[in-house]
C-alpha cells in the first residue's frame, strides 16, 4: 500500500517538481525530469495511472507560471489547460503505445510522441509551443545545437526515456547508452565553453539596460524625460569607448518616435553625437480601427552614424496575449557599415525560425531586444534568457540581447555569455565580436 501510495502520490508530485527545476531553475534536470512521469508510463497500464499523470500535469503548469509572471487570471488559466494537457496526453499516448509494441523499441515512443505534440500544439492558436522546446534549455552543447533546440529537445526526452526504461527492467544496454550520451554532452558542454570565435573583422558593440521596473503608465508619461535622460546618459558615457553599435531594449522609449517629431529628432541627435549606429526599441502608432483602443507596432528602430533613419521592425509575431499589438509583415535585414543583422522582439526569441531566417538572409550577427518588466522572478528571467542563448548557438552567430530590466547579455556563437548585467541594475555592455564577410 505504501509502495503504491508512493509511486501514484510522489512521483506524479515530484515529475512536476523536476519540470519547474528544469525549465526554470536549473536546465540540467530536463535530463532527468520526465524520468518519474515515464517510470509510471513503463510500468502500468493506462487504467492504473491515469489519474497520476492528471496529477502531475496539472502541477507543472502552476509551477511554471503563478509565481513567475504577472498577467490576468485568464492567461493562468489558458496555461494550465495548454500545458497541463500537453503533458497529460503526452504520458497517456506513451502509455497506450508502450504496451503494445515490443519493449526494445518502447524507449523511441516518448521523443517521437513528444516531437509530434510539440508540432500539434504549435498549430493552435497563442503560439506558445516553446513551453515544450527543452532543449532551449541547453544552450552550451554547440556542435549539437546546430541541431535546433528541436533536436536536443529529442535528445533529452530519449534519454529521459532510456533512465525510466532501466529503472523498470534493469537493462544494462539502456543503461550503457545513457552513460554514451553523457559522454557526447560533456565533449559537447566543453567545446562550447573553450572554443574561440573567429571571423573577418571585429565589431565594437555596446548592450545598454536601463532599468525601469515601473508600470506602463508610468513608463508612458516618463519617456521623454526620465527614461530618455537616463539612456542618453548611459549612451554618452559609452560613447568614449567608440562602439560602432548601440543597443537599447525593447520599448526603451514607449511612445511613438515617427509621431512625436521632437523627441525623433532628439533620438536622431543622439545617434548622431555618438558617432554609433543606434537600435533602438519603441513603438508606432497603428491606424484606428477600433475607436475604444489603441493598437500598436511594436517596433525597433535603427539610426545611422549619421542620425538617419535606416531600419525599421515590427515584430512579426508579437507577445499573443497582448492583443492591441499588431503583428509586422516583414522580416527586414538591416545594414549599416559595420555589417547586417537582424532583429527580434522579446517573445521571438522563444522562436527558431525568426533568427534562422534571418541568417538565410545574410545576417551577421543577431539582436533581440526584451522587456521582461512584466516578469517578477530572477530565474525565470534567466531562463528566458536561455533561449537567446540557443537562437546564438543554433546560427553560429554572435547575439546582442538588450533588456529593460534584465538579463542584457552578449552571446557568443557557441551560447557562451561573454558580457552579462544583472537584473535589477542599470548598466551597459561593450566588448568586440567577430563578423564574417
């Protein structure tokens, strides 16, 4: 009885625990946490565990985000029926095909199945399949990111699938290839950390965090004072150091530059004096088609040397739960005389395919700009920052990411962050990164 209190209690509590630890925390456990979840899987029939797997499945979602954002009750409870059904189905499909396929091929059934969800999920409505990406989660096993987070993603599930397999059966092939893995992932974890990037030419680059941790509203009122004086401030002193490229985060100035021609003119200044090119995040104005909202782009823009307007993005798939804002139509490779890169809005970053596109396009290095305002926990603020991390990997590019209130970071091509700024804290970035012509 205990026995079986324990494995129908615990291990669909401690599955749950072991997902937050993962995702949020520390990105080493996604090798082990769908470890209890698949032993339940392996061991009984679907009549014996499914209300197990309801179990964890619900934890996970409430682990993942009640305590990490602060959104409307309505975004929880959407998460909990997107993440906790994802994960429910996921373990009652393995369950359902497990027992009855041979067992030496029950180890293949979770990553395929969980590869397959993942595309599933993605087709519905919010976007918000990265919650299953893990192998975003791992962004220093460079060469296996070029992969895509994908392919780790189906790394870790196997292995996760071969650890439950061997806890069940005690077959010592599983386990043998289980170490093998490790193996790779050590090689993999230390060539990322030592290698050195190389390229045609450096490029001077400066990340700048502002640090404005208050509400919209007030962000609103304040950008043209304020929020403006404090990264004119930071930009000068950075100045000194002659970078060729300055960075501000996403929404840095939350009032649209086209419209309010005075302060265009005064961001123009800036790029101007500093001798840099100037990205920089802020927002325009849509037309009205709805006389009781505003809706908006959200968008970067790129000064000059020169103080000319010579980029623009609007962010092609916007934050979802944010429905004011429209989502852009382009996807445009910005050019300065330093080199091409590309943009990507805070949430994009969670996404593949932007930057991947990009280095189709020619891009030399990458830039996301963030506004994590929204989240109140320092992990999940690093977690998020995990996905940068990958996206850099992944493209065997360099990447800026500048963010309001943290994490800014400068990434090298290998996932390695070589410059970070804490969150909470005002500050800038600068070191030299390598490009290729």
């Amino acid at each position: 009885m205990k026995k079986k209190l324990f494995e129908f209690i615990f291990l669909p509590v401690l599955f749950a625990i072991l997902v937050y630890i993962g995702i949020m925390e520390c990105g080493l456990f996604i090798w082990i946490a769908l470890v209890p979840g698949l032993y339940l899987v392996f061991k009984y029939n679907f009549g014996k565990i499914w209300q197990s797997a309801l179990l964890g499945s619900i934890l996970i979602p409430i682990f993942l985000t009640w305590f990490v954002v602060i959104f409307d009750n309505w975004y929880f409870l959407y998460a909990i029926l997107y993440i906790g059904s994802f994960y429910w189905l996921f373990l009652l499909t393995v369950n359902l095909i497990v027992h009855k396929i041979t067992w030496s091929s029950k180890v293949l059934a979770p990553p395929f199945v969980w590869l397959l969800f993942t595309f599933l999920y993605s087709l519905m409505p919010g976007k918000v399949h990265w919650w299953f990406n893990i192998g975003d989660m791992q962004p220093m096993l460079y060469p296996l990111t070029l992969l895509s987070g994908y392919g780790i993603t189906f790394l870790a599930v196997f292995f996760n699938s071969l650890l439950a397999a061997y806890l069940v059966d005690k077959g010592k092939k599983r386990l043998y290839l289980a170490l093998f893995i490790v193996l790779i992932l050590i090689v993999s974890f230390a060539y990322s950390f030592v290698a050195s990037p190389k390229g045609d030419k450096l490029v001077k680059v400066a990340v700048i965090q502002g640090n404005f941790p208050q509400d919209w509203a007030w962000r609103v009122a304040h950008a043209d004072s304020d929020i403006l004086d404090k990264y004119s401030q930071l930009t000068t002193e950075i100045t000194k150091q002659k970078p060729d490229i300055i960075v501000w985060p996403e929404y840095a100035i939350p009032k649209d530059l086209l419209l309010h021609k005075e302060l265009y003119k005064k961001i123009s200044d800036i790029a101007r004096e500093s001798n840099s090119n100037l990205v920089i995040g802020t927002l325009v104005n849509a037309p009205k088609v709805d006389l009781q909202k505003n809706y908006e782009w959200d968008t970067a823009l790129v000064f000059s040397r020169q103080g000319d307007l010579i980029g623009r993005y609007d962010s092609i798939i916007p934050f979802p739960f944010k429905n004011w804002v429209i989502a852009g139509k382009e996807l445009p490779l910005i050019k300065t005389d330093v080199g091409s890169f590309g943009v990507s809005m805070c949430y994009e970053e969670f996404l593949p395919s932007i930057a991947r596109q990009y280095s189709r396009l020619g891009a030399q290095f990458l830039i996301s700009l963030v506004n994590d305002e929204p989240i109140n926990s320092k992990n999940a603020m690093i977690s998020k920052s995990w996905h940068a991390r990958t996206r850099a990997a992944e493209n065997n590019k360099y990447l800026l990411r500048a963010a309001n209130t943290g994490l800014t970071q400068i990434i090298n091509p290998y996932g390695k962050v070589v410059a970070s700024l804490e969150p909470g804290k005002e500050g800038y970035l600068l070191a030299d990164i390598y490009i290729s012509e």
